[in-house]
C-alpha cells in the first residue's frame, strides 16, 4: 500500500470531528485511559481530553504526531507514542478509540491484533472505530475487510450499542472517487 498521508493529514486538518462521536459520547465518560488508535492530527485525542480521559495518543506519522502535540494544551494527560499499532501491546483502558485507522493494514495483521483490542479493554470499556467492509474499493489495496458476519463475530465480547454498515459511491477526505463499504462501531466490553 502506499498511502499519500501527509495529503490526507492537510486535507482533514479543517474537517470536523468525525460522527461516530455523536452517537458514542453518551457512553464516553472518563477518568480512566483511552487509547486513540491512528490518532492523526489528533482531533479525537483532544475529544478524549475533554471528556476526561487520560489518553494513549497512537500515531507512526511524524506529521501527524508533531501537529499533534502542537495542539495538546500545556500538561495535558497525553502520552503520545510512534509505534504502528499492531506492533505493540495495548495497555489494560478503558477505551480504545480507531477512528479510519484500524483497517490500513493487511488482514492478517487485523486478525492478530484484533484480541490485544479485545483483552487490553477492561469489562465495561469501549470500543469506538470502523471495521472494513469486503465490497470497500480499499479491498483491492491489501485493506483489511469484513463481511458482515465476521465484522459482527469481532464483537462476541461486546453489548454493541451503535451500528451501523455504511455503503455508497462517494470520495475520500482528498476528493478522489471511493466505493465505501464500512461497519461503524461503538461497543461496550462485557463484565
């Protein structure tokens, strides 16, 4: 895959916080840590932030991350960390946020990183994020997809409280034409 992320990074940069917030905030109640997933320019960390979360900020781009920590105010309850995502161990939280983040990796990698999300959330965390749908044009660039069935078997161990399978002709945050085909998330880790 070869992605054009600082294009992204710049074109998402005035786009507001993505929706899936509207449908999960009524859940998001910290203190406690969440874990932001691909957190970019950090849109979602700063949300976070001000629900009341300490937050693990997760992001490999340096573009991102320096954007980023220029917007952090001064002492926030942020660690912001390099690694891609799928190589690291998730530390115990009480939310794993993965907004657009989770499926730019090869399915292979999906499914073994998809149980360190599941064991790192403490009974009653959430999970908030996207999983690939299979007819997403993405597919045919190594993205990690889900038929329905296998995206609804991800969250055995979860009370889903917000789903909804999104599929339509539309264009990425940089205008170029997609066929987007997405399962968005917001799921409650079981006691």
């Amino acid at each position: 895959m070869n992605w054009d992320f600082e294009g992204y990074f710049e074109a998402a940069e005035p786009k507001p916080l993505h929706p899936i917030f509207g449908r999960a905030d009524a859940h998001l109640h910290g203190p406690g840590l969440a874990v932001d997933l691909g957190c970019g320019t950090g849109k979602s960390c700063l949300h976070l932030l001000d629900r009341g979360y300490r937050v693990l900020a997760v992001e490999p781009h340096p573009t991102a991350r320096a954007k980023l920590i220029a917007r952090l105010p001064p002492g926030a309850p942020v660690e912001v960390v390099a690694d891609r995502f799928q190589e690291m161990t998730i530390p115990p939280c009480e939310a794993v946020v993965a907004v657009l983040s989770l499926f730019f990796m090869a399915r292979s990698e999906s499914d073994a990183f998809w149980p360190e999300i599941v064991a790192a959330l403490l009974p009653g965390g959430l999970f908030i994020g996207q999983i690939l749908g299979v007819r997403d044009s993405w597919v045919a660039d190594g993205c990690a997809a889900y038929t329905a069935e296998e995206a609804r078997a991800l969250f055995d161990a979860f009370e889903v409280l917000d789903w909804e399978e999104a599929e339509r002709n539309s264009v990425t945050v940089q205008g170029e034409p997609k066929h987007w085909h997405v399962f968005h998330v917001v799921a409650r880790r079981r006691v």
